[in-house]
C-alpha cells in the first residue's frame, strides 16, 4: 500500500467521484476498495458533514425539526444519487422475495422496486429523520459526520474475506480490501468517532456498526452465498441508522 500524498489524494479523489454525483472530478485512478477503503471514514465523514451543517442551517432558519432533517436527508441522497439506498431497497426485495439463490440474486439485479424494498426504505428513512429531529444544531452534526464515517469504515470489514455472490457486479469491479486498508479505514473510522462525539457515545457506536457489519455478513452468506454491491449499501444504510438511534438515547 502507498502512503504518499499523492496516493492518499488519489484515494480520496475516487473515493468522492464513486460515493457522490460532484461533477468535473477528474483523477488517473478509478476506485478500488483494495487501496482506496482505507479512505472511505475520511469521504463518509466529509458527506456527512455537508448534510449535518445544511440540517444545522435549516435549524438556524427555524425550519421545523422534522421537516429540516428529512430536507437534509433529502439532500444527502442527492448528494451520493442514493447508492446506498438503492443497494438497500435490492437487498430487502432480494432476501425477502426469493426463494432459492438464484431468485434472489434476480431479484437483486432487478431495477424496479418491490413492496420489500419500499418498505424497508420507508422504515430506515423514517428511524433516521425522527432521531435527527431530535439532535439540535452542532450535536446533529457530528452524529451525522459519525454515522456517515463509521458506516462507510464497516464497508471494507463486510467485503474481507467473505466471497463474491456472483461473477460480475459493483462489488466485483472494485474488488475486496487487503488487512492493511481494513486496518488503516477502522483507525480512522475511530478516531472521527471519538473526536466527534463523547467517549461513552463514541464507543456505543462502534459497538453497534460492528453488530450490524457481523449479521448482515452472516446473513448475506446464508442468503446469496457471499455479499454483492447491493449488500455493501444496505450494510452502509443501517450503519447509518444504528449510529443516529444511539447517539439520540444518548443524548
């Protein structure tokens, strides 16, 4: 692994290009989780800062509080073009309306939406506008800047070591994580959470990504046989929402 700046910089270069909708990045490397998951906390944490400091400006404005974190939410989809919510609403269409394997990974490459994947958006939307709305100002930041950071540092432990679900597909194309940007993406993810949030918080976060990351594993290699892009998204979707609940009982 490169640890030059000029890696570090290209790393984070594709790392936006392939997690948000910026137009005119352009960069020599396209993203592989193999090399550039090491960065995904810093990117994550950066998106989230955007949507945390726009649902802190919608506070300021006297937007009421529900209405100013789905607004912000909103936003965050827009920004990253639901990737990860696409990837989410696969997942619950495919794990619950498959049969066999191979059903389910039909569904999955299946564009259009099913009652399973709406639902399961409704849900998660819903759980992370209400505990938003219930963080004022800075704290909806940071809790915001944490979610999106250690959501995003699960990503590259939910690929590590576990096999493809099938031969081509997102997860395919940006390959699997070496030890070494495992490694360096959960310091990071740690370090962001800890900075950002009390201690005691901080680590109740950690603890319940971890719990998220090890059963969808368990439960994406039962269901499909290995993990897909899509699980990776549902992966990073209730990260999201497992940090926001905590950080709201918290409170």
């Amino acid at each position: 692994m490169e640890f030059g700046w000029r890696a570090w910089r290209d790393d984070v270069i594709g790392a936006v290009q392939f997690l948000t909708r910026l137009p005119g990045i352009a960069h020599g490397r396209a993203f592989e989780m193999r090399r550039a998951g090491r960065v995904l906390p810093l990117v994550g944490g950066a998106i989230g800062g955007v949507i945390g400091a726009c649902c802190w400006l919608l506070y300021a404005l006297h937007v009421p509080t529900l209405a100013a974190a789905a607004l912000a939410l909103a936003l965050g989809a827009l920004f990253t073009g639901g990737l990860h919510e696409d990837g989410l609403a696969d997942t619950a269409d495919g794990f619950g309306g498959g049969r066999t394997q191979a059903q389910k990974l039909e569904i999955m490459k299946d564009s259009r939406i099913g009652s399973y994947g709406v639902l399961a958006l409704v849900f998660v939307s819903a759980i992370k506008i209400t505990c938003l709305s219930t963080l004022p100002g800075g704290h909806g930041m940071a809790a915001l800047i944490v979610a999106h950071a250690l959501a995003r540092a699960a990503l590259p432990f939910a690929a590590f070591a576990l096999p493809y679900a099938k031969a081509t597909g997102l997860a395919v194309s940006v390959g699997q994580p070496t030890v070494a940007s495992l490694v360096v993406a959960g310091l990071l993810g740690i370090a962001i959470a800890i900075t950002a949030l009390p201690l005691i918080t901080a680590l109740a976060c950690l603890g319940a990504v971890g719990v998220v990351t090890i059963v969808m594993r368990i439960v994406a290699q039962r269901q499909i046989g290995g993990y897909t892009g899509d699980v990776l998204g549902a992966i990073e979707q209730l990260g999201e929402t497992a940090v926001l609940l905590v950080v709201s009982a918290l409170a």
